[in-house]
C-alpha cells in the first residue's frame, strides 16, 4: 500500500462509520448569531458544541480590545517571539496570568495545544518518565511522544493503579513529570487532585495539571481545580488554553518554579511557531479579566450544568460521573450516537459526536457542553427533546 | 536461568493474552497481536496496563513501537524485567 492508499483505506474506514452526506465533523457553520445560535444549513440552531464555557463569544470589552489592538498594532506578528521579539501585550498576558495564579512565572503560547508540547517537551526528556492518565488529552499524548520519555499510563482516575505504577518507578520518580486534567474533556469528571497531590507528596514525581476546561470554571476566582481544591501551591505546572472559557485561541504555563522561563530557550513549540496576533492577546486579556470577576457567570453556568444533567440522567441517559459543563451521554454503538446526533439536528440542537476510538472504553458518545449564556428556555428544550429521542438508544 | 525466565515470560504471556482478549485461536509467540487478535491500537495501550501489572514492570508505551508478535512483546518484558 503506498502513502496515498494509506489515506483511502482510513478514509473508507471513516466512511463505514459515517454515511457520505453526514457532516458530523467539521460542520460548517453559516453564521453565528451569538454564543448560544447560529445557522447550520437553513437551520437556526442552538448551539449545545462549544467549549464557550462563560459564554464571552461575543463580550463587548473583548470585541473592542481587539479591534483597538488591530488598528494600532495590525493583524500579525509574522513571526516568533525570539526572532521578532515579544509585543508589551504578550507580556503584559503573562503577567496577568502570574498575577491571577499568584506564581512567579507565566509563559503564553501560541494555541493550548502547543502549551502542552511547548511544557512538556521541556520538562523531560529521553530517560525521563511521564506517568500520565489513560484518558489524557491528544496534545498531551503528542507531547510526551515528541519529548521521548519513557511513557507509562495509569487507568482513568484511579488512584490505586497510579499508586502501583509510581511506586514501580521507584528511584525514577524523582525525574518523573505526573500529569492530570482538571476536567476531562470527553466525560467531563474532575481528577481526583487532592489524592494525586497525596501520592506526589509520599512518592515523588513533579505534577502538570492542565486546566483547559476547568478554568473559568471551577474555583471562586476561576482558576480552576487547584482552586476549587485549595491545592494550588501543590501543583508544580499548569498550563490551559485560551480557545475555551477565555474565547480566543492560545495556550499558557504558569509556575512558581523560576526554571520555567528557561522554556523559552528550549522548548521548540514555543519558539518555532509565531506568537498570538495583536487581537488575540488584547481580547484574552480582556477576558481574563471578566473570567476573573466572573463569579455571576459560574453561577450561572452551574445552574445550567446541573439542570441539563438532572434531565438527562432523569430521562434515563447514562451520563459520565460528575455533572459540570460537559455532559456526555455514553451509547453503545456508533450507530446509535450518529442517530442521536442527527435527530437532536434535527430539531435544531448542536451537539458534538464522538465515536471510538476518541471516546473512551469503545463506547460512543453524544457530548453536549453547557455554557453560561444559554438561558433556562434554551436548556428546557434540550432536555425536552433528549427526553423524546431517549427509545433511540 | 535467563532462558527458564524468558519461557516463563513467554508462556504466561500467552496465557494473560488469551484470557485478556477473549481469544477463541491459540496464542503463540508467533502471534501477530494486531492482525491476528484484531487489538487495535487503544486496546494495545490498555492491555499493556494488565501485562505490567502481570510481571510487575513498567513498559513504556513508546517501547511498543517495534512490537507486532508475541514474542517481541515477551523480549520487551524480558528487557525491562531483567536488564539492569
Ligand atoms: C484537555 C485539553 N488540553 C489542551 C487542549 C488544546 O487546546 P487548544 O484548543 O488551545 O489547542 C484541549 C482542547 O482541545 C483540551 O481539551
């Protein structure tokens, strides 16, 4: 097979799973009407698919300070920080995240993605070991991948399996980086920091907790699960991303350990890539801001996190364990989920399709995030028609 | 003594990877872990999980690159277990 009919043969793989003519992945999108609407086809949707958490898509402090820092600093670095220098918004961004997490030090870069390689890669290195959980996120896999560490997965959230395995390391935890989630993004349960914290403190081992979808979140300030747990000062690394509660794209790493300003001088995805545009930075500031001081937004949030779940679970779906902003109904088959999919389309309900081997177990799911701008109505409906469609699977 | 080990390895292997993967043909060292027990590559991953927890080492997931059959998976266990 050469590299071409490599390609045709995943394609027809894909399309065994996916009749043509099923848009489930990459769905164009018309038009967006505002963080909870926009026009998929002729249809008016509500959009039930975004990581939108504090529903800022369209916040007019973040729409005015991009469109200030267009017009005075125009629409791209064109090039990396270390060969084209850093903008006073880049690091005016990095040390507001410093100020936000009360660390020493605070690097910004150009998507989450590359926060995770750009942290990662590093951190360790061949010899070195990564001991991560099964269910980590891809750039956390392609990071430790790139970084050649030894890798070594412990079972989803399971603190006597990640138990056995550190202490199978044993003198090897001291160059050993252990890294978490603070939301995971497929099923939406929360890691269990405080017992990782536990087993970092008795065996060793330096700890990465990515926050990309608890920040804006969790905790009273937004900071995520280290706030939400008090565990703070616990957690050696964390990075995020600016592409979800914050509404722009990008990615950062935050630490109270000096050392990680030596990342900038090695880390390849932080230095051969371009820096974030003028507008992106000016609007994540902008919204890092309002995450801040967003504490009426969480609340709101979480209302709508728990009424969509309690609908759910009531109308009988299997949902994954803990209820927050991504709520998951976990199907057996992928052709239950794609038929779930179409029928919430439908009746103009947006909501992600995930099929193995993305969702966990080899089970399928139909992934719905919640974020503070939908209204009461919104989520009534939702849960409405979940209820309607609940024989389908 | 390194080869009663390494038959030891081989033949529990064997016998974990019958049972871990519902196997109705007979697992050799010859067996080809994906085409012939149809593991695709997450499966792989979370059966590596049970083999370290079988012999009590640490396989890296990066290690399995050069795995195919049984028995490249018996000389990695092997390495690990008794290099050093
Ligand atoms: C857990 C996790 N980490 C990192 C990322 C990457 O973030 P970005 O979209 O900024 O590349 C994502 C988003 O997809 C994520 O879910």
């Amino acid at each position: 097979m050469n590299l071409l009919e490599k390609l045709d043969a995943a394609a027809a793989a894909r399309k065994a799973l996916l009749p043509d003519g099923v848009g489930a992945f990459g769905i164009p999108i018309e038009e967006v009407y505002s963080a909870t609407e926009a026009r998929i086809g002729d249809r008016r949707v509500l959009l039930l698919g975004t990581n939108n958490y504090l529903g800022l898509t369209f916040a007019p402090e973040c729409i005015r300070a991009a469109h200030e820092a267009i017009d005075n600093e125009g629409t791209g670095t064109t090039g990396s920080r270390m060969a084209n220098g850093s903008y006073s918004g880049h690091r005016a961004l990095e040390r507001e995240f410093a100020d936000f997490y009360q660390c020493n030090s605070s690097i910004v870069f150009t998507t989450g993605y590359q926060a995770n390689l750009g942290t990662i890669t590093g951190l360790v290195g061949p010899g070195d070991t990564v001991l991560i959980d099964g269910d980590s996120h891809a750039s956390i896999y392609d990071g430790c991948i790139l970084s050649g560490a030894d890798i070594i997965r412990f079972k989803h959230n399971d603190m006597i399996d990640m138990e056995k395995r550190l202490h199978r390391l044993g003198s090897r935890v001291e160059t050993t980086l252990i890294i978490a989630e603070g939301i995971y993004s497929m099923l939406g349960d929360q890691a269990p920091l405080a017992e990782i914290v536990k087993l970092k403190n008795t065996y060793g081992g330096t700890l990465l907790l990515d926050e990309a979808h608890s920040l804006g979140v969790l905790g009273e300030t937004g900071q995520g699960l280290v706030e939400k747990t008090g565990l703070l000062k616990d957690v050696d690394f964390i990075t995020g991303t600016f592409s979800k509660s914050l509404c722009s794209i990008g990615g950062f790493c935050v630490s109270n350990h000096p050392q990680l300003n030596q990342l900038r001088y090695v880390s390849h995805p932080y230095i051969f890539t371009a820096s974030p545009s003028p507008a992106t930075i000016a609007s994540t500031r902008a919204a890092l801001e309002l995450l801040r001081k967003g504490n009426h937004l969480r609340t709101q949030l979480w209302h709508n996190c728990i009424q969509l779940y309690t609908r759910l679970k009531d109308a009988g779906y299997v949902l994954g364990p803990d209820p927050g902003p991504v709520i998951a109904a976990i199907v057996d088959t992928p052709q239950q989920a794609l038929l779930l999919w179409q029928k919430l389309l439908e009746n103009n309900i947006y909501v992600n399709l995930i099929l193995p081997p993305a969702a966990p177990e080899g089970k399928s799911l139909v992934r719905c995030s919640v974020n503070a701008a939908h209204t009461y109505e919104q989520i009534q409906y939702v849960g409405d028609v979940f209820s309607r469609l609940r024989s389908l699977t | 003594m390194t080869e009663s080990n390494y038959n030891e390895i081989t033949s529990l292997l064997c016998d974990r990877l019958s049972t871990l993967t519902n196997s109705n043909i007979e697992i050799t060292p010859d067996t080809n872990l994906i085409s012939q027990l149809s593991i695709d590559s997450i499966k792989l991953l979370n059966l590596i999980m049970e083999i370290e927890d079988t012999f009590d080492v640490s396989i890296p997931i990066n290690a399995l690159a050069d795995v195919q059959t049984v028995r490249e998976l018996a000389d990695l266990v092997y390495k690990i277990k008794f290099a050093s």
